[in-house]
C-alpha cells in the first residue's frame, strides 16, 4: 500500500458493496456511498481484475462450458455477473452484520466505537 492513498483491496471491497447496492434485490446492505467513494479509473481497473480473475479461474477448472467461444476461450458475460453477485453479497453481509452488531451496542449503552483497519 502507498502511503496517503487507499488501497486496491479496499477500493476492491467498496466497488462490490456499490455494486450490490445498485444491482441485488433484496438488499442486505445499502451503501449507496460506496460508488463515489471510488474514482473512475480505479472502477476500471477493478472491473479488469474481476475480468482477468475470471478468464483464470475458467482456463484452470476447465469450466470451458461458460466460455463464448470454444476457441478463443473467452469468459461468458453472465458467469461474470453471477460471481460479481456473489462476491458482491459476501461483502455486503459482512458489512451489514458490522451496522447491525453496532446498533445493538448502542443500545445497550456503549458510546465510543473504534474502526480498525489493516
């Protein structure tokens, strides 16, 4: 990581709570905040990695049944989406269960709450 500047997994992380909040119904968590919070460049960087992931994990498990086209191998567009919803989801609970553990410590009285980060 650099120093004054956020980190790719971070931006990573609000990128798939932005993209839950725009994309899932139900919605288990609303960041509607997320999606600004990161710059364009960044999103595109972010939505090339979620390619590149993709393709890797479709040439090494062989899930060749995905690919558009058998001979350039190249990754179905709604497999994409589907992992994107799910990695999207995961995010999103974790952050959910965190609004949901503070609320309940507010009421039971607590007053000072502390974000630690990596």
């Amino acid at each position: 990581m650099k120093e004054n500047q956020a980190s790719f997994t971070a931006m990573s992380v609000a990128y798939m709570r932005a993209y839950h909040s725009m994309h899932d119904t139900p919605k288990i968590f609303d960041d509607f905040l997320a999606y600004d919070l990161i710059p364009e460049e960044k999103r595109a960087l972010i939505e090339q990695h979620l390619i590149e992931q993709n393709v890797t994990c479709v040439r090494q498990f062989n899930y060749y049944k995905y690919a558009t086209s058998q001979s350039n191998r190249t990754i179905n567009s709604e497999l994409l989406m589907q992992e994107t919803h799910l990695y999207a989801g995961i995010f999103s609970s974790r952050a959910r269960y965190a609004e949901d553990a503070l609320e309940k410590a507010v009421k039971q009285g607590v007053k000072q709450y502390v974000i630690l980060g990596a």
